[in-house]
C-alpha cells in the first residue's frame, strides 16, 4: 500500500495543520449560525476544505480527502453555493463532526483510516437533502470520483435524523 511508507513527519504535520483547518472551518459554520447566509462564510468554508482536499490527496490520505472532497463538491453544488439554507447547517456541523473523528482516528504511522463508510454516505446523504441537491453518491460520478460507498437505502440517508456519537 502506498501509504505504508507514509514519512512520519509529513503525516505528524499535515495532522496538525488539518485540525487548524478543521477548527477554520467550524469558524465558518459558526458565523453562519450567526450570520445567515454569508457569502464571505461560505467562500473561506469552500477553500477551507479545499486545502484539506489538496493537502490530503498530496500525502495520499485517500480516506479523508475522498471524504473532504465530497463534503466541498455537494458544497460548491449547491443551488447557490455562496448561500446556505439554515436548515443545512445542522447537517453540516454533523459532517464536520464526523471529519473530525476521522482525522483523530487516522493511524499516525500509516495514514490509512480503517473506518466503513456508512456513517459518511449518511450525514452526507442528509446534507445533500438539506442543500436539495443530489446525493453523495451522484456527487462521486459527476465529479468522476470512484465512488467506493456500500450500498444503502435513500430512504434512510433521507429520512432519518442521525443521533449524536
């Protein structure tokens, strides 16, 4: 596997710089809370994730910038991506949730996360029914993403709130 011979000091780094990325993020989403619809929120939200897209894809973090990317692309898909609808932000601070176990739970010798994607495919799933766009897994193919999701019920992505972990 490729990321076997992960360099250790580049993996500690890119960790510590995704978690100030993460915590940016969260600044967004907060200033939505506060501010409804931002465009300047919305904007540093996108590029935000786009660095950690960058950054991740470049160390060969597969598992977090797929996640990371598809989080952006259902962003930057949105009707109008420089808008959010109020009723989103509940289900991105989930997604955003779920970003941050994923980069606590990232082996710090290997960069592999060893985690099944159903709970991912979920909140993403419920942030593209928030945005009223198409779903996660749509996401993949328009972008031409592999998608690597198991197979789930829309019914569930959809219409089911997620508790908190």
């Amino acid at each position: 596997m490729a990321n076997e011979s992960l360099n250790s000091s580049a993996l500690q780094d890119f960790l510590v710089d995704a978690q100030v990325l993460l915590t940016q993020a969260e600044e967004c989403l907060q200033h939505l809370e506060l501010i409804d619809n931002d465009p300047d929120a919305c904007h540093c939200l996108n590029d935000t994730l786009a660095t950690l897209v960058t950054r991740a894809h470049n160390l060969g973090l597969l598992e977090v910038a797929s996640y990371s990317k598809q989080l952006q692309h259902l962003l930057e898909t949105a009707h109008n991506p420089s808008r959010l609808p109020g009723s989103a932000l509940p289900a991105l601070e989930e997604c955003l949730t779920l970003l941050a176990w994923q980069l606590e739970l990232v082996d710090p010798y290997t960069g592999r996360l060893s985690l099944d994607t159903d709970e991912q495919v979920l909140l993403l799933d419920n942030l593209a029914a928030a945005l009223n766009t198409t779903s996660a897994c749509a996401s993949c193919h328009s972008s031409m993403t592999p998608c690597e999701h198991p197979p789930h019920n829309a019914r569930e992505a959809t219409g089911q709130q997620t508790t908190g972990n």
